[in-house]
C-alpha cells in the first residue's frame, strides 16, 4: 500500500494541521474537531494507524474549500 503514514507524518504534515486545525474543524462543523485531532496524534506517535481516515478528511475539507467556500464558479458542459 502506499505509505499514507509516512506522508501524514512528514511530506503532508503541514497541509493536515493547516486543513485539519481545530480552528478549520469547527468552522465547518462537520467533524469533532477534538477526535480528529486525537486520531492524528495518535497516528503520529504510532498508536494508531488512521491513514487512511485523515487523508478521506482532508480530500472532504479540501472539496469544501474549493467547492463549498470559493465564490460561485460557472461551469459550462
């Protein structure tokens, strides 16, 4: 498998604790903003291995960022 704990503990690091802040989690309201910053630490410090479900929320905030809080963008089909 790809090495998903790896890059969320190094290459990726700051882009999940920019998209995944306390800060970005409650202003979306979707997610505990505690949990999921508990399920990062603990992924960091090898307790667990929650890859997967921090790189699936940080594709759903960046989808929101793009899509839910940029202004209106006309697409044409």
């Amino acid at each position: 498998g790809a090495p998903i704990r790896r890059w969320i503990n190094h290459e990726l690091r700051d882009s999940v604790d920019d998209l995944l802040s306390v800060e970005s989690l409650s202003n979306r309201g979707i997610f505990d903003p505690i949990k999921v910053r508990s399920i990062i630490k603990q992924t960091r410090h090898n307790g667990l291995d929650a890859g997967y479900t921090i790189l699936s929320l940080m594709c759903i905030e960046q989808w929101c960022r793009i899509f839910v809080d940029a202004p209106h963008i006309s697409m044409r089909l």
